[in-house]
C-alpha cells in the first residue's frame, strides 16, 4: 500500500511519483513538468514501446523504466503518486487500482469515458482518503490567463459573447489512437479538445444554464469519433459562449475572440508551452512560457485596437499547486467535480448530435 508516508508527515521530501504512458501525454506534458519540479521525483515511467522505453530512459535516467502498470503497482509502496497519461478507455481501471494502492492521482482529462464512471472514481478517493485531479493545463495557457487578467480589470466592459477555438489543418490525422477511436472509448474531439475549451470557458464565466452542440466525423475512418465540432453554452451570467474544435480547418479562425460592451478581445494562434515541451525547452528556462509580441492579442476597438502583453503561460502552476495540496497546504489545481460538469456536458452534447 502507498499511504502517503511523505504528506502524513508533513516533510518536503519529493512526491514520489510514477507517468503511466510516454505517448505524447506522459512525454511531452506530464514528465517534463514533473522533473523540472522539485516538489517531485520521477521515479517510474510507464510504456510497452521499446522505442519509448529507450527515449524514456535516456530522458530520465534515474525512473525506473518498467512495460506495464501492474508492474508498476507491485511498488506502490514506494510511490506517492500515479500520473495517468493513457487513453481514456484505462482510466477507470488504472485509476481504481491505484487509489486501492493508497496513491494520489492525476488523470488526463476529459477523465474517464462517462460521468457514471468519473462519479465512481471520485468516490473510491473519497473513500480512500486519496486525492484525484484531473489534468486541465489549459488553465494556463498564456492567452487565458491574459483573458481572465482583462476580465478582471473591467477591460471589455460587460462581456456578451466569447468566441474559442482549437483549429489545425491535419487531415492525415494524429498517427495514433485518437483516429481510430470510437466515443464509447472515450474518443473523438469533442472529448479531448471539447474538454478544454468548455472547461475554459466554465472558468471564465461561470456555471453553464443551457447547452448545445453538433459534431461531425470527416475523417478516413467511418466508425471513430467525431473529427469536428461545435459548442454552444449559455452561463448563468447571461454570457454565450460559443466554442469550435476542428482537425481539418484548412483556415483556421482566431484562438479567442470576445466582445464586451465597452472593447472587444482578439487572439490569434496557439499557445506556446506544448511545442517549446515538445522541442526540449524546459520550464526552468527564461524562455518558457513567453509569447511573442506579434502573438499578442488585440483589445480595444475597431480602428483604435492595441496589443496587449501576455501573462507568461504556467503549465508548471498545475503541479506546485497540486504538491501544496498534497502537503495539506492548498486546494487541488483542479477538482474531480470540476472535470464532471465538463462531462456532463459533453455527454449530452454527444446523446443528441
């Protein structure tokens, strides 16, 4: 069993901690915030791939590089924390196993494949006196924590409508299990960008009263999920947001565009922390997190509209927040209820589109 020797006593020793997958989730994301943190130690790494094993390996050289998770288990008593970047399909089961271990986890969103699942998940932690989180590094991305700063400061007056979207020309698809897998598994784009983009705007503007939405699969594969859709939600505030997700935009529109009733907000182009991850930039590097002056977002008027500087993107922010909690020193960076709206959501989006 885990048990968490290291938060009952309260010492700053490092979150032991184990990636489960080294696709691009636990390559990209998960494993490089994880070693640049000194809340933590990567102890264990996860994958089946020889190819991945070896890259793993010459990434990390002081995890454990082990072919399967029930290798993984059999040293959850060296462990404090289980980091889940696989497909959605496992979650439940992994995620079950590991809090039956006595280990904290993080779980990629969208979660798990259904809300039913999502809600026995956060049960058994409950039950279990472990904490589960749910992976939403979108939360800070640079262009909205620089949306949420101007929302703050009264800079667009009363907003009325927030336009986002997550659009790339793709259509040869991404190379891996996202093509070809079905909505039962989890799959499609509503679940893996939908999942960002309504929690975003959740954030921003408050509980969802109505929502609505449609997908489509364009994609070469006939039974997977959808390839592209649209979200349409009105909060509680009286604010509409309108989302759109797309792997097959030959034109793509701008990443934010929101209108109040005294400036609007225009934000082209992604942010910048996934490829800098990607291409080996580390977060401790000056550079991290620093979008360039023509990536700024435009804010004003037409005609009279000016850049605005952006607040430095923080993936990193998920998981100092994530240790203070687990030090009993702070709240989860993200809830399980949180992740469940979201996917309450999206499944009655996806029951009658």
């Amino acid at each position: 069993m885990g048990g968490n020797p290291v938060m009952a006593q309260g010492t700053a020793a490092p979150i032991r901690t184990a990636v489960v997958g080294f696709g691009v989730s636990g390559k990209v994301f998960h494993a490089p915030l994880i070693a640049a943190d000194p809340n933590y130690s990567l102890d264990v790494i996860v994958t089946a791939d020889p190819e991945r094993a070896r890259e793993a390996a010459r990434l990390y050289p002081q995890a454990r590089i082990l072919p399967t998770p029930e290798h993984m288990f059999a040293l959850a008593s060296e462990l404090d924390l289980v980091v889940l970047g696989t497909p959605p399909l496992t979650h439940l089961q992994l995620g079950a196993t590991a809090i039956a271990c006595g280990l904290n986890v993080v779980v990629d969103k969208p979660f798990v494949t259904s809300v039913a699942h999502g809600e026995e998940l956060a049960t058994r932690a409950s039950d279990a006196g472990v904490q589960l989180t749910v992976f939403q590094n979108r939360r800070w991305d640079a262009d909205f924590l620089t949306l949420r700063k101007l929302l703050q400061e009264g800079a667009l007056g009363e907003v009325r409508t927030f336009e986002s979207r997550f659009e790339w020309w793709r259509p040869e698809g991404f190379g891996n299990w996202r093509d070809t897998s079905t909505l039962a598994e989890g799959g499609g784009i509503l679940h893996d960008l939908g999942a960002h983009l309504i929690d975003q705007a959740i954030q921003l503007f408050g509980p969802v009263e109505e929502s609505y939405g449609e997908t489509a699969n364009h994609g070469p594969h006939p039974g997977a999920a959808d390839t592209e859709a649209f979200v349409t939600l009105l909060h509680e505030s009286g604010v509409r947001s309108r989302l759109w997700m797309n792997g097959m935009a030959a034109q793509v529109g701008p990443r934010f565009h929101v209108l109040g009733s005294k400036a609007g907000y225009t934000k082209w182009g992604l942010d910048s922390q996934e490829p800098a991850l990607a291409a080996g930039v580390t977060p401790s590097e000056a550079s991290y997190g620093v979008e360039p002056q023509e990536s700024w977002g435009l804010l004003g008027v037409d005609g009279s509209a000016a850049p605005v500087p952006a607040e430095k993107g923080a993936y990193p922010q998920f998981y100092a927040e994530l240790a203070a909690c687990l030090r009993g020193q702070g709240r989860l960076p993200v809830a399980p209820a949180e992740a469940l709206e979201t996917l309450k959501i999206i499944e009655s989006i996806h029951a009658f589109a």
